[in-house]
C-alpha cells in the first residue's frame, strides 16, 4: 500500500508537471523564433506573456463570447508583436546585437509600467469559460482546465510546425536564420521576416498569458512566471524548435517533482537551477548546433 501511494503520488506530480511544462514551451517557441531569425534574446518575454494576460481578461470582462475573445487576442498579440519591431527593434537593424538586447530588457520595464499603470497592481482572476469538470483516473486527479492548455498547446505547436517546415514564409525565415545577407539576395525582405517572427512571439506570448492565468491569476509576478521559459529555450536549444518542446516538458516534470517530493519553495528555482547546469555544462543545449568560431 506504501508503494502504491508512492506510485500515485509521483504519477500526480509527473502529469500536472507535464501538462504545466507545455505551457513553458509554447512560451519558448516565441523566443526561439526570434533568436533564429534576428540573433536578438528577447529578455521582454515574460512581460509579454503578461501584458497579453490582461489584454485577454479586459475583454472577457465585456461579456463578448469566448470565441470572439480568442480572435480578438490573438489579434491583439499580432499587433503587439508588430509594433515593438516596428518601433523598438527596427531602428537597431545594423546596430551590435548587444544593444538589442538591451532594448528588449528595457521594453520588459516598459511593459511592466504600462501594465501598472493600466491595470493597477491587484491580481485578476480568469473566469471559468473552459468546458468540463476534474475527474480521477488510474489514481490522478486530472484537471481539466490542464487539459484544455495542454491540447491547445499541442495544437498550436503543431500548427507552427508545419507553417514553419512547408509554407513560403516559412522557409524564408529559415533561410533568413542561416544568414541575412544571403537571404536579401535570394529577393527575401529580412525587414518583413522579423516583424514577421515578433508577431508569432506576441501571439505565443498572449495564448500563453491567458493559459497562466487560467491557471494562476493575473498579476503583475506572472511576468516572473513566464521566464521560466528561458530554461526550457536553453535546455532545448536555441535554434531547435523541437528541443523547447522537450525542454519546457522535462523542466515542468522535474519542477513538479522537485516541490512535491522534496520541498514546495523548490518548485520556483528549480528551472533556474536547470538553466545554470545547463549553461555550464552544455551551453549550446540538448539539441542546439555547437558553433565553433576559429580566429
């Protein structure tokens, strides 16, 4: 009878730590997009995630159907994405990569202030608009609001997938990512590419604000939350799209496993432990490309 509460109970932290490490990688592929295509790590991500978050709440507080909030989100992460390439990331074409990065860590306090300033300080709760109830099978306690995200990731990621792998645009982003000039000769707008790429970062940012919030409330720490992201892009792989599937996967397990077995104030550094084991031990990831530069 021990073993077998042993066995349930690690079963229980092993999927909620799986369906949660989902959200982690829809969250990545935003950023990975955006390091393969531009080169630049956006530190503005989880501000992102948040600010998309609240967007997201605003409108189902005016009672509009959920399905015309989804569009309208979504909608709403394309425009955002496309105005901080527009107005932040475009003007430092040219410039050392360093300093645009350094414009994604200040847009990250800009969107943090704008989000205050908005929507004060005080967390928001999503309402229940998600179909179904919990229910318990082989021992676990499934929630099926987890479930719900966990599909809808997949679904997404899918969908991304095969837009990235056999659509025209793309295979101009990836043959942006191998090189820039290479592709301005090839007759592909590099320009386009990129607000292209922020685009799809503001729609995973806004999806996944809204699949945190469902799932926590909304506040102002969510930005916080979506960092853990980082983890799941490093432990990936930069330049890999299916390594930050597995890595938000095997970072949200081993996060649930750490705070269920272990200590729960373990829960909320365990990915931050995995991004420094990684970055010491394999830096270019579980399925990253390593460069080696001769001088």
């Amino acid at each position: 009878m021990f073993y077998s509460d042993i066995l349930q109970t690690f079963l229980q932290f092993f999927i909620n730590g799986l369906l949660v490490g989902a959200i982690y990688s829809l969250i990545g592929v935003g950023a990975v997009v955006i390091v393969k295509s531009t080169k630049v790590f956006n530190f503005a991500v989880g501000d992102m995630l948040m600010l998309g978050g609240f967007i997201a709440y605003t409108l189902f507080d005016t009672g509009i159907p959920p399905i015309m909030v989804v569009i309208l989100s979504v909608s709403a992460g394309v425009l955002l994405g496309l105005a901080i390439e527009r107005i932040a990331l475009r003007p430092m074409i040219g410039q050392p990569t360093m300093s645009s990065i350094m414009v994604t860590l200040a847009l990250s306090f800009l969107l943090r202030g704008l989000t205050l300033l908005v929507w004060g300080g005080y967390p928001r709760v999503f309402p229940k608009f998600l179909p179904g109830h919990n229910f318990r099978a082989g021992g676990v306690l499934w929630s099926y609001e987890l479930l719900w995200i966990f599909g809808g990731t997949m679904l997404l990621f899918g969908l991304f997938c095969i837009f990235y792998k056999f659509t025209r645009f793309g295979l101009d982003m990836r043959a942006t990512s191998e090189d820039h000039t290479l592709a301005q000769t090839r007759g592909i707008s590099v320009k386009r590419i990129f607000a292209l790429t922020w685009a799809i970062a503001g729609v995973t940012a806004v999806v996944g604000g809204v699949f945190l919030g469902i799932k926590l409330t909304l506040s102002l720490g969510l930005a916080d939350v979506g960092l853990k992201a980082f983890s799941a892009v490093i432990f990936g792989g930069f330049e890999s799209i299916g390594g930050v599937l597995i890595g938000g996967l095997i970072v949200g397990i081993l996060e649930n496993l750490a705070g269920g077995f272990l200590d729960p104030s373990l829960k909320e550094i365990v990915p931050y432990i995995i991004l420094l084991l990684v970055l010491i031990f394999r830096p270019e990831g579980l399925f990253g490309l390593k460069r080696i530069e001769r001088i």
